[in-house]
C-alpha cells in the first residue's frame, strides 16, 4: 500500500518525504547502512541532511563524502559512483567511446568536405565531415567532424590542434558529445541502486541524489564547454572597419559582410576580415572586371562638363539676343554653326554651338517670358504711363502694341518697355480698350498705377464718350491724356506747305520712278555722278506716309543735284513725254531750286 501511495507522488513530495523518515532515523541514533567491504577501516555510510552519502568520522569529499584517511579511493567510494557505476550510468560507452563532434576553424577557403573527411578518416570511423557555406556559395572557413568513437575525436583533436593546412593553422574543438537524456541516469540508476534495499522510500530518495549528482557532474562541463564556444565566436567575428575602404575604395561597409562596386556582390568578412578583403580583391573575378573597367570608356566622357556645357548655352542665348536687338531674321541662324566652327576652330564652344532656327525661336520665346515678368513685378508696385497706336490698315486685323514708361529704380532712369503685342479686328473705341483692359488683367496689373495714356489725335482714341480715352477715365478718374506731337506737328507744316506754288513730292516722286523704270537711264546717270566726282547714290523714293521719308528724299535729291542737270540736259529723250519736259524744267527753275534747298 505504501509502495502505491509513493508511486503516485511526485518526485519533490517523495524526497521531502524520503527526508523526514531519515531525519526521524538520525535522531533514534542514526541508522546505519554497509557498504561494500573492503581492505580498509571503511565503516559505515549514513544519509546527510543534504542527501548525499557521508562517511563516518572524516573529512568531507568533493561530493559530500569524506574519509578518515584525507583519501577517497575507487574502492571505498559508495556504489552509485564508482567508476563501473557512472560508465554504466551513461549507457556504458559514453564517456569513452561514444560519438563526438569537432569543430574546425581558421580553414582554408579551398578545403572542401572530401578533403576534411580524408584528413581525419586516419583516425577513425568519420560518421559526418561537413564543411559550412554563406548564402552566396563562399567558404566560412570552419567545418563540423563527426566521430562514431569518442576516442578517436580526442586523438584527432590532439594530434591536428594547430597544425597548418594550406598555411593555416586549424582550431579544433569539441563542441558537444551525443550523452543521453537525464532521464535515462535515474532510470539506470534506479534499476542498479535500489536492487536490493527494503525500504521504498529511501530507495526512491537514493536513486534521486544520484541523479542529482550525476547531473552537476555533467552539467558543469558541458556549461562550461558552452560558454567557451559562445566567448569564441563572438571574439572571431569580424566587422566591417573604415581602414578597408580607405585602402579598396571599391568596398562598401556593410554589417558582417563587404560589398564590391565592381563585381556588384556582398561576400562575407565574419572570420577573415581585413584577409577576406584582400582575398577578394586579389581573385581571378575581381582582377578581370578591374581589367574590363580601364578598357572601356566613362559614360561621362559623353556628356560635356557643366562649365563648358554652361559656356556654350551662354553663347547661344548671346546670339539669339543679337539677332533680336539687330533685328536679325531668326532665318540667319540656320548658318551660324558652320560659320562659328571655321571663324574659331580651337574653341570647344564652337565646336558644340548648335543654335539652329526653331532653337533660336525656342530660346527667343523663353527669354521674352523672362524679361516680361520682370517688368510686370516692377509695374506692380510702382507707376506707369502707358502708350499705343494701330498698325496700317493692310488686312483685316490691326497690331495693337503697348508701351510703358516707369522709372526703373534699379537703373536710376526711366525705361521705355514693349508690354506686348496684340491684334484685334474690332478698331472702334470699345474693342481697343477692351484688348488693353485683358492685357491688364492677364498680367494683374491696376488700373490705378496708370496715370498717363499716350495715343493720337484721332476720336477713337481721344474721344470723351466712345473713344479709348472715355472708357480709360472710368477705370481711372485722375489719368492724363497725352496727344501725339509729332501729328499735330505734320498736320500744321502740310497745310503750310499747301501755299507753295513748287510741287515738291511731285517731283521726287515722278524722278524716282524716271530713274526707275529703265537700266539704260540708270547707267547714264551713274556716269554722269563719275563724271561730277560725286557718289553714286540712288534716289530715294517719297512715300505718303507723313514724314517719314520725305527729309531723307529731299537730302538725296540736293546732293544729286549737279549730275542730275547734266543727266537731263545730255538726255536724247523724245521731247514729247511729258515727264520729262516737267524734270527738265524744275532742275533749271531757280524757285524750285530754291525752294528746295531751303
């Protein structure tokens, strides 16, 4: 019934149990238990408090025993630890024959695993030789070994433990033996301890301090074994350091590992470090890109600088700005890169300007934009007066551009500015200011800032109600009108030279094209000027444009004046055209000649 009741415990309950019956034994005097007998003055054992044997009347042993004579012999040792007992314990051939697994580092990255498995098959049946590998296919340069004899994992760790392979000394190691499960120990324990004792309890109580030995017996070794692995492995690893790419530049940091810009691939540096990087920088693979890369072009060689790339979009922009500020057909620019290259053939810049017709109409556009939005910031917060007129009545459509006057404060001067050109087909009053009012506010300009309006004298600009003016007073009450003088000026001096009995545009006009109209009179009358010493002009024609051509007509007319004399009276002319007869007679008049040359 007891031994049930024990079965059902738990092993803490049956110990504590265990404890206080020899506790209840110690204090009737102890009770006593023989061992095996031997040659010496042994004695008897007797449980201590803690659990373990003790030996009566000695000093205490490494594991709780003690002895009279400061010894501990096999024979004398209590049954559960002798030698046969723990070797027995451990399934027999553990401790000495069982299987054993080394690890080697520091190995060359060439050795392989047949290599290792030749290597150390001298000493033994060679149950595993696997040497470890990274993710990219390297070599890690350690291995795992695994005996079936613990033994021979002992006499090659003895023999190989430094020794170089391939001019590498090896680092062997023994990382774990197969031992078998704890369990087993008080099983085996149990069935050999407790095969001839009575008491059930006690029994129990023996087989669980042998195992608990048994346990710190094994369990400090291997712990030990352990620590020292994990100290190891965290010493031998190896990180990335500044010095690397100081002296490879190709190599980029990385944790645990390098990566190299010219063959694009990551390979580990755990072990080797600083040797795995020149190892990789020395191999076949690296040396060939390196070789591939010094043949073949930078593909910045095809690109320009930024500084001559600069340099040459100075250029073009230059050039664009001249034909416009000479007035330049754009046409002219479909030639210029030809004429540059052979005007300047040591010039890079020559040599790369490229500034055909729709570049130069691309960058004359981009360059408006820029100088216009300039000039509207200004406009915005300063004064302005603004001034337009329409173009000739040519088709159907009239161009409307507008001036502005402002005082540049940059400058220190005022600034006459082209705002913009448009067209419109309405010409009355409303449709003119209704074009300026949208230009307005396209560019958000205020009505307020305008305080004058420049613009003929006609009523669609300077009437009151319908005129430009008119609608312009609306916006804004205080602006100031501004006529045109130059107009007033022509309108005065043609009614005055109305009363003027010498038709002086007829006859330009009637000389002209005198002149004109034949290749023969044109050719008299250039050896007419050779032979008065004077130049050879041609006689500008008048146009009935107000004043624009009638000054310039008049000069040229006074400074041909001699060999124009010789030129009619010399002429073989029929004396019937009437053209004629009406030049010959003006040139010899002296009131025409002094009308004109006053």
């Amino acid at each position: 019934m007891a031994e049930s009741m024990d079965v059902d415990m738990s092993l803490d309950d049956i110990i504590k149990k265990s404890r206080g019956k020899f506790n209840n034994f110690r204090n009737r005097g102890g009770r006593v238990l023989r061992g095996r007998r031997g040659r010496g003055n042994s004695g008897g054992f007797r449980v201590s408090r803690a659990g373990f044997y003790t030996r009566q009347g000695g000093d205490k042993s490494k594991f709780g025993l003690t002895s009279q004579r400061g010894s501990f012999k096999a024979r004398n040792r209590p049954a559960f630890l002798t030698t046969s007992r723990i070797r027995r314990g451990l399934n027999s051939n553990v401790a000495s024959s069982g299987p054993a697994k080394l690890l080697i580092s520091n190995l060359d990255y060439g050795v392989s695993d047949s290599d290792i498995k030749e290597l150390f098959g001298d000493f033994g049946k060679v149950r595993k030789a696997v040497v470890h590998y990274d993710q990219s296919g390297r070599s890690l340069g350690t291995a795992d070994v695994v005996f079936e004899n613990r033994a021979d994992a002992i006499r090659a760790l003895r023999k190989y433990n430094g020794v170089p392979l391939d001019g590498r000394p090896m680092k062997i190691q023994i990382t774990s033996s197969f031992l078998p499960r704890q369990n087993n120990f008080s099983e085996s324990f149990g069935r050999q301890g407790g095969s001839g004792n009575r008491f059930t309890g006690r029994e129990t109580c023996l087989n669980s301090n042998r195992y608990i030995a048994m346990n710190r017996y094994l369990k400090r070794p291997n712990q030990a074994l352990a620590d020292e692995e994990t100290q190891k492995k965290r010493k031998n690893n190896q990180m990335f350091r500044k010095e690397y790419s100081e002296k490879w530049p190709c190599l980029i940091p990385g944790k645990g590992y390098a990566r190299c810009s010219v063959c694009n691939t990551e390979f580990s540096i755990t072990h080797g470090g600083k040797d795995d990087c020149r190892r990789h920088v020395s191999g076949p693979k690296h040396s060939d890109l390196v070789k591939a890369q010094l043949q073949q072009q930078s593909i910045s060689n095809f690109y320009p600088s930024k500084l001559e790339e600069n340099g040459v979009i100075k250029a073009e922009t230059l050039f664009v700005r001249f034909l416009i500020e000479h007035n330049i057909p754009l046409a002219a620019s479909d030639h210029s890169g030809v004429l540059f290259t052979r005007m300047f053939p040591d010039s890079d810049i020559a040599k790369k300007f490229s500034c055909d017709h729709t570049k130069t109409h691309a960058i004359a556009t981009v360059t408006a934009e820029t100088y216009r939005e300039k000039l509207v910031n200004k406009l915005r917060s300063g004064l302005f007066s603004l001034s337009t007129d329409g173009s000739n009545d040519i088709s159907d459509k009239k161009l409307y551009p507008l001036v502005i006057n402002f005082f540049d404060d940059e400058k220190g001067q005022v600034v006459t500015s082209l705002l913009s050109l448009s067209e419109s087909s309405n010409n009355t009053g409303e449709g003119i200011f209704n074009l300026i009012d949208a230009e307005f506010q396209k560019f958000q300009l205020k009505w307020e800032n305008c305080i004058a309006f420049g613009a003929d004298n006609t009523n669609t600009m300077a009437g009151c109600n319908k005129g430009v003016l008119g609608l312009f007073k609306k916006k804004q009450p205080n602006l100031k009108f501004i006529g045109c003088p130059c107009h007033l000026i022509h309108l005065a001096a043609q009614k005055a030279t109305n009363s003027l009995t010498v038709d002086v545009e007829g006859i330009l006009i009637k000389l002209f094209y005198y002149l004109e109209k034949s290749s023969k009179r044109k050719s008299e009358f250039k050896n007419c000027q050779v032979l008065s010493d004077v130049k050879i002009h041609k006689i500008f024609k008048h146009v009935s444009t107000r004043w624009l051509s009638l000054e310039n007509a008049l000069a040229r007319l006074i400074e041909q004046w001699v060999p124009l004399q010789i030129f009619f009276a010399n002429s073989n002319v029929m004396k019937d055209n009437e053209n004629y007869l009406m030049l010959c007679e003006s040139l010899k008049s002296p009131k025409v000649k002094l009308t004109v040359f006053l």
